[in-house]
C-alpha cells in the first residue's frame, strides 16, 4: 500500500516537473521569436539608414556641383563686370 502511495507521489511530481519543463520550453520559445524578431527589425532599420544616407551623399553631391556651376557662373560675371567697368572708365577718360 505505501508502495502504490509513493508511485503516485512519484508520478504526481514528474507531472509537475513534466509541465515545469514544458512552461519553460514555451518561454524559451517565445524569447526566441521575440529575438527572431528584434533581429529582422534591427535589420530592416539598417536598411533604411544605409538607403537614408546613400540619398543623402547623392543629395549632397548634387548640391556641391550646383555649388561648382554657381561659382564658376559668379566668376564669369564677375569678369565681364570687371570687363565693362574697364570699358567704361576707358570711355569717360
């Protein structure tokens, strides 16, 4: 009789230890997705950094040769300026 006894202890505890083991199998499983998950974000978001600053060197590069065609069209006009006002004070002398 205590025989039967200790076996249904016995097998009442492998139970708990049984679904103990299945709860942290589930936990462990759902830390897993959840890092599944924060990795393709963190991926995704790199993505659109990287997408980001290629727009952003583009974007600047443009701007610079804009810069370049505005000097170098300030520098003819300031040339011919420079060439009229020659002329001019030619003219008055």
């Amino acid at each position: 009789m205590q025989n039967t006894q200790d076996l249904l202890i016995e097998n009442q505890l492998l139970k708990k230890v049984a679904l103990r083991n299945k709860v942290v199998l589930l936990v462990l499983l759902v830390l897993m997705v959840c890092s599944t998950v924060f990795a393709y974000t963190q991926r995704l978001e790199a993505q659109q950094q990287k997408s980001f600053s290629e727009e952003l060197m583009h974007k600047a590069q443009e701007a610079q040769n804009q810069a370049a065609v505005h000097a170098a069209l300030a520098s003819q006009v300031e040339q011919m300026c420079n060439q009229k006002l020659i002329e001019c004070e030619m003219r008055n002398k």
